[in-house]
C-alpha cells in the first residue's frame, strides 16, 4: 500500500515498508471509514480506494472504473 504521507503520519505509520506497519495503519484506516460510512461496506471500500473526500464527493461510490471494480471484489468476499 502507498500512503500519503498525512495519513501516514495520523496513524503513527512511519515504517511504511514495514509489514507490521502497514498492516496496523491499513486496518486503523479501514476501521475509522467503517465509522465515518456508518459501517457502509461499500462506502468504506471505496473511501480506502479513492479517498473519503472522493466518497462524499459523489455521495456514494466515485464513477472511477479502479474504485469500482476493487468494491466489488471485496463484497465477493464478504
């Protein structure tokens, strides 16, 4: 995962090629747009894909084909 480095830096990532790291900031991120969506799966997905700002935006799942083809990956594994 690539992390912004103000994202990084709120969730206390500083060995962004660390495993431990990486893992640690990516469920605390996930964790806080599950949150922010109300526990919207969709939404949450697609605020970690796209951003948050991108999810609000367009009050619901961005038109990008990326985003949209990693939410419905993830919902077949629900």
């Amino acid at each position: 995962m690539r992390w912004r480095p103000a994202t990084a830096s709120l969730l206390g990532v500083t060995g962004a090629s660390l495993p431990s790291d990486t893992i640690r900031g990516g469920a605390q991120y996930l964790a806080g747009l599950l949150v922010r969506f109300k526990n919207d799966v969709s939404l949450a997905c697609a605020g970690y894909n796209a951003g948050p700002e991108a999810v609000q935006k367009y009050a619901g799942v961005p038109p990008y084909a990326e985003t949209r083809v990693y939410v419905q990956r993830v919902k077949i594994l629900q």
